[in-house]
C-alpha cells in the first residue's frame, strides 16, 4: 500500500513517514499541495495525510481537486486546530477521516492499518467476482481475525497433502466452504466435488446412493446406477453431518475407507477407488463415541486432520467485513447498487449475537440488500426482531457523558441551582464545573 504526507512541517513530514515505513508501507512526503496534486497524477496512491492549511493551495482545496479523480484515494485531513464547520466541509468532499494535531502516532496506524484492510476487501471483492462461477455459487472465504487466519493456514497446509480431514464447527460456519477451499487448493480441483449428507436415511438407501447399484439388485432397479462415490472419482467426497450416519453403516464406510474400493449394491466385484474424503459435522463426535453412536476406528480415519471453526462470536472482529462482503455480493447479484450500510443499521447488526454464525448473517444481508431502496442498506431493512434486540442491549445503558449530565443535573436540583454548593458537592473547581454546564446545556 502506498501512502502520501502532504504537510508543510518538516518535522511532521519525518515522524509519520518513519512510523508508517515501519508497518510495511511505502511512504511519500510532499511540503505542499500542488507538489502532491502533479505527483499523485503521474502515480495515484492509496491513502494520502493531508494537512488541512498549506502555503499555496489549501488542503480542502487539494481534496475537492483530487478525490472525483481519484474516488479509491482515500485522504486522512489534518487540522492544526479542530473546526466543526471546516470538518464538516471536508468530509462532505469525501475526506475518509480527520485528524487534529498534535498526531497521536497510534491513530495513525490504525487508520493507514483500516485503509489497508478496507483496500484488501476490495481487491478481494474484484477478484471474487471472477472467481464466483454461477454454477455452483461458492466464492472466497473472508476473514481478518487470528482464529480464521489460523484455519486459512491449516487449508492451505492440507490442501495439496490428500489426506482426510475432519471439520467441526457449529451450524452455519462455514464447514463447506472449507471443504470446497481445499478441494480447489487440492491436485483433484479439476475433478468432482461431491458433496453427502448423511443425516437422515436409511442404511439401504445411503448404500445404494454411495455405491450404487446393479441392474436388477433389487425390485425396481431397473438400470444400473453409478453411486456418489464413483462419480466423485479422482475427485473428493464431502460426507456432512457424519455424525448421523447410520451406526451400521459406519462399518460400511470405514472398510471402503480402507481397503479403497467399493461394490455396487448387488454386484460382486469390486471397483478400485480413488477419492479423497473430507468429513463435517456440528455434533460433538467424542461425545457421540462415548455413547456408543459412532465408531471410533472411523473417527480416527477420518480425523487425520482436524479443522474447528471458531462461531462467529469468537471472531467479532470479521462481522463488519463479512458484512461489507455480503453486501457486496447481493447488490451484484441483484444488479443493484447498494454500496453501503447506514450507520444505525450498522449498529444493529454489530450487536446481535447470531446464534446461526455466518450463515444467518448472510440470510439477513441478502434480505436487506433485496429490500433496500436507495443506495445503502438502512434499519429499516432490517429484521424488526433484530432492531428490537439491538435497542434493548443498549437501550438501558448510557454513555459515560450522559450519565455524567444527569448526574450533574440532579445534583444542580438539590442545590437549587447554587453553583458553589454544586461545585462543593461535586468536588470540581467552580470553572470546570461551568464548562461542564456549558458543555451539557444546563447553564
Ligand atoms: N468466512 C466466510 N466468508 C464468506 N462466506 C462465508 C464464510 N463462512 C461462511 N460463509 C457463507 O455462509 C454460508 C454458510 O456456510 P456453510 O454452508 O459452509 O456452513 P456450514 O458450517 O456447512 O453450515 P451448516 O452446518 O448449516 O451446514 C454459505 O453461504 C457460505 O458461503
Ligand atoms: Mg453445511
């Protein structure tokens, strides 16, 4: 990421250039705006610290110039002394944040480690889009925090090793994804992925869906019929919810595990077999041993690797990505041009727990995105369940600054409005406690 400093301090200039070229980005410095505006021509960068009063050209001025030429650009403004109005101004000519001096270099980190995340996304974004294949829908996997970046190490460690791999993750995490991701990170990416549910059959018919069946084997198997297993050769096979397979039918798989080869229902040579098998479920498979419902030889073939995926509550830190993402990718697929989500609608879904992971955040961005008039995705859009969830976690809680006014109020009430006693009352000196009426409107 490239970063520009256009301020006429020299001093200024040198702090942030050293602390950013830290990080990792590469950093320009300009002592004013029109030097900026001819080199930002030749060579656009991707975050620009813009000091608001430059000798020539004002920096609102560099910003009005700027930014409809360069929209990704995203320009920090630096204000020698904070005015709301001059604040107000800029961020309405598409300044991305404002800053007062002194600079608070962790501030500025942040923010230049915000753009960095926020560009990723996008060039993610773009990329997805040729990756998405209508066909079956499966895109990229998104995930900032250290728990998903620890499972984005392991699939690609796993990937090219075709060993089995056991996911486990609640409802709604995204164990198929990471299936499909190794799959595709995998040597068999050109061949079948299969995917089975095993959860709610009979023995006979998950055997004649695995493995097929012969012409005749059975009243009304009129043809032959290839089972999944076959059709995945080369390939690999997604056995989800293993945890309901069928006890008797656990011995079935484990063998073909095994010996590595299958027999179609009712015929009686064998078919060599060559796939790889990734296994999921949402049930606590130890557990299920214990109670004598699932095999524990197969639990140890299937569980070479282990991959847990964390719930999303365990990630808070990737919900406002996934929802940038979601949006996204609705506002595509719908061909609308939803390109943000309002702040109160924001709020909303930052607070809710979802107790269906990933999968129910998708469900309610697809809903908003589908709803949604204008161009962003607002409350109103919004499950009103979910609003209601929203407003009673915070509804009940103040701020630190109302409670300090009411406080005050209610102290100014019992004083009838004599400021020494107020003053005494509150320990404060006579006038901070004036500020602090000023402050909160009760002078
Ligand atoms: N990290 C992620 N980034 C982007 N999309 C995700 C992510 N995790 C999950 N999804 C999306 O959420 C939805 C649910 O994911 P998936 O079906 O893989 O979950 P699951 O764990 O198999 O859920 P279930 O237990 O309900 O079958 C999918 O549409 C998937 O694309
Ligand atoms: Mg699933």
């Amino acid at each position: 990421m490239r970063i520009a400093i256009i301020d006429d301090e020299e001093i200024v200039r040198v702090r942030l250039q050293k602390a950013l070229a830290k990080e990792g980005y590469t950093v320009e410095t300009y002592g004013s705006g029109e030097e900026f505006l001819n080199a930002v021509e030749r060579s656009p960068v991707d975050l620009a610290f813009l000091d608001m009063s430059l000798p020539g050209i004002t920096g609102l001025e560099v910003l009005k110039e700027a930014k409809p030429r360069f929209p990704e650009m995203e320009i920090v403004l630096i204000t020698g002394y904070s005015s709301i109005d001059s604040v107000i101004d800029c961020v309405r000519q598409g300044a991305f944040y404002y800053m007062a001096k002194p600079l608070k270099l962790d501030e500025i980190r942040s923010l230049a480690a915000k753009v960095h995340d926020r560009k990723r996304l996008l060039d993610e974004n773009r990329a997805l889009k040729t990756v998405l294949s209508p066909v079956d829908g499966w895109g990229a996997m998104i995930g900032v925090s250290p728990l998903m970046k620890q499972v984005f190490r392991l699939i690609e460690k796993v990937a090219p090793l075709d060993c089995n791999v056991l996911i486990q993750g609640e409802s709604g995490t995204g164990k198929e994804l990471v299936a499909r991701s190794i799959h595709r990170q995998s040597r068999r990416k050109d061949r079948p992925f299969v995917a089975f549910n095993c959860g709610g059959f009979t023995e006979e018919l998950i055997a004649s869906e695995l493995f097929g069946y012969q012409r005749g084997a059975f009243t009304g198997a009129t043809a032959t019929k290839i089972g999944i297993l076959e059709t995945a050769s080369g390939g690999t096979v997604f056995m989800d919810e293993i945890a309901d397979m069928p006890f008797s039918m656990q011995g079935k798989l484990l063998r073909v595990i095994q010996e590595r080869q299958i027999i179609r229902v009712g015929a009686n040579k064998p078919i060599q077999l060559d796939v790889r098998f990734i296994a999921a479920t949402n049930k606590d498979l130890k557990k299920a041993i214990q109670e004598g419902r699932f095999r524990e030889d197969l639990y140890f073939r299937l569980n070479v690797v282990q991959i847990n995926l964390p719930s999303l509550m365990d990630r808070k830190e990737d919900l406002h990505l996934l929802i940038d993402f979601f949006t996204q990718k609705y506002s595509t697929k719908f061909s609308k041009k939803i390109s943000k989500v309002e702040q109160s609608a924001l709020q909303v879904l930052l607070s809710y727990t979802y107790p269906g992971n990933v999968r129910e955040l998708e469900n309610i961005v697809e809903r908003a995105v589908a709803l949604a008039e204008g161009e962003s995705i607002t409350s109103h859009d919004l499950p009103p369940d979910l609003r209601e969830y929203s407003i009673t976690q915070y509804g009940k809680w103040l701020t630190y600054e109302e409670q300090e006014r009411d406080y005050i109020k209610r102290v100014l009430k019992f004083t009838e409005h004599n400021l020494g006693k107020t003053a005494k009352i509150l320990n404060l000196p006579r006038t901070t406690l004036w500020r602090k009426l000023k402050k909160y409107g009760l002078s």
